[in-house]
C-alpha cells in the first residue's frame, strides 16, 4: 500500500508540473460557431482564442472562416453557426430576411481599410462611368459603392457590374480582370502597388463602414450566459493587445494568414475598437450610441434602394446590456 501511495504521490506531481507548464485548463459550459471571412477587424477573434480568454470563461468556441456572405447567412439562418461577424450594414440585410438577431460587439471602424481600387486612367468616380467594377452585391462593398456613387449623381445603372466577394474583387482587379474593384485591405495596399490606386477610401466617408458581432436571437435566448462570456473574453483579448501589441499583432496576422508586415499595415487604415470603445458606441442605458444611427442610416438607405423588403426596427438589433454588465468584471 505504501509503495501504491508512493506512486500515487510522484503520479501526482507529475501532474502538477505538467499542468503549470501549459497553463490553466478549463471545462467548457458553452460552444459556440462564429462565422467570418477574413478581414483584419476580425483577428481579435484569433487573439481570444489564441491566449485562452474563450475558453478562460467556459467557451468552446470553433471559428468557422467563410468568404462569401451568402453561404454565411445561410447557414446563421438555418442554425448552423450561432455567430455572425459581418458589417454592420450586412447586420440590418440580415435582419430585414427576417433572421432574428443581437448586435453584442463591434469589431473596427474602417478609417480607409475599405476602398476602391482603379485603373491609372480612372481619376473621378465620374470616371466610372461605363466600366467593369467587381464587388459583391448586397454587401458593405456594395453598401461603400452605392454611396460615392450617389455623392456624384451617379447610380449603379451607370457602371458595369461584376458580382464577386471583396477578396475575388481584389484579385481580378490584380489580375487586370476587371477596371476597378470594391474592397478591402490586405487588397488595397496590393492593388494600389501593383495595378493601379485607390480611388476612394473609407476616409471620404467617414462612419459608412464598421463592423460587428450578432448572435441568432433564438441562441441569445436559450445561452445569455454564453454570450456574456464572449463579451468578457472580448474584453480581456483587448486588454491583451493593449499591454502586449507585438506578440498580439503577431497571432492575429497568423490567424488571418498573412504576414506580420501585412497585418500592421492594414492596421493603418483601421480602427480596432476595444470594450471602452465598445460601450461608447453602443450608448448608455440612458442614450443610445452613434451605432444606432450607423444602423438606422444602412436600413434606410437599403430600403429606399428596394435592396430589403422591410423596413427594420433598429433597436431590436443591438443587445447592449451585455456590455454594461461587464463594466466591472
């Protein structure tokens, strides 16, 4: 018996330093499917799982990496993923479907990181006039296009369209494929090296793009507990970057598949909004935030253009509540 206790002993010390060297481990209470395409604004999501803020708050998150919106609304619809990280334009198409929804986070704020590539030749988007433009309908490429387009006197009848993701959009306009094209970095800093220049960014309207966070409503009513988790862990992968921007900026650009180089200059263009940021954005329990008007601005401005069936209504899309209840965790 004293051997087995010996045994038992060292088996456990063994344990012990195993356990100290790769960290703390936690049971999960929630797992969660995230969809997203690949866009900086979403790398904290790496970042969070990378350092263990998901599972630190008993989430078993997987990150479901999708380029094409409608494959991704899909499959929000019919339950598939519980998440959608997507523009917060897209947030109100979503909802105008009838896919019931919570805004929770915002990600970024696009601060020229979205933006039209085009030819030497097109100057104007006056220029624009008769030309192939890539982008994806119904999308916030769309969404950008549609407003400069209108700050001209100019509507979509007057371009040639070609339907494509942002991602597409950017590698035919490389590829000398189309003559200008609607998206968003790492494609614009290539676009503009290799092919032509960006003829107009997120910098020439401001507050157009930004994105954001919705849970199904259906998951929301069934894991509350699951998605204040995600706002704490959320949080704390923030914080992280704050305190640590190297070794944070390096597993994003990992996650994102591009290089560190890559990731940071993207960054330029881009505003990575933190919890702080966060409840600035979404408001107080007593004021509403500016993302209720950047939503009320998307779902009008669809709706005129017949792009949704229904008008929406905008307060129903935003959760806040989870954020004011991690003020003090």
């Amino acid at each position: 018996m004293k051997k087995l206790s010996l045994l038992g002993t060292a088996a456990l010390l063994v344990i012990l330093c195993i356990s100290s060297l790769i960290g703390p481990v936690w049971a999960a209470d929630y797992s969660m499917v995230i969809s997203l395409p690949t866009w900086t604004g979403y790398a904290p999501l790496f970042l969070a799982q990378e350092k263990g803020f998901f599972a630190k708050h008993g989430l078993d998150v997987e990150l479901s990496v999708t380029q094409d919106l409608g494959p991704r609304q899909q499959a929000f619809a019919a339950k598939r993923v519980d998440a959608l990280a997507t523009a917060h334009d897209v947030q109100v198409q979503v909802a105008a479907a009838g896919i019931p929804l919570k805004i929770v986070w915002a990600f970024d704020d696009s601060y020229g990181g979205d933006g039209i590539l085009a030819k030497p030749e097109i100057k104007t988007l006056e220029d624009l006039k008769g030309k192939q433009v890539a982008f994806l309908r119904g999308s916030t490429s769309h969404f950008l296009l549609l407003t400069g387009l209108k700050s001209v006197g100019m509507t979509e009848k007057d371009i040639t369209t070609v339907n494509m993701t942002a991602g597409d959009a950017g590698a035919a306009f490389v590829a000398g494929r189309v003559d200008a094209a609607v998206t968003w970095e790492p494609w614009l800093t290539q676009g503009s090296k290799s092919a032509g220049h960006v003829l107009v960014d997120t910098t020439d309207f401001p507050g157009v793009i930004g994105d954001s966070i919705s849970f199904h409503g259906d998951y929301v009513a069934k894991n509350p507990g699951a998605v204040q988790a995600f706002v704490k862990a959320m949080k704390e992968a923030m914080e992280y970057w704050h305190a640590h921007p190297e070794e944070s900026n390096e597993i994003m650009a990992k996650g994102m598949g591009i290089t560190l180089d890559e990731f940071v200059a993207t960054l330029e263009g881009l505003k990575l909004m933190d919890y702080h940021d966060n409840l600035a954005f979404f408001g107080t329990d007593g004021e509403a935030g500016p993302l209720y008007d950047v939503l009320q601005n998307a779902a009008s401005f669809y709706y005129d253009l017949k792009i949704i069936p229904a008008k929406v209504d905008i307060q129903d899309l935003v959760a806040p509540e989870f954020l004011w209840n991690a003020q003090d965790q």
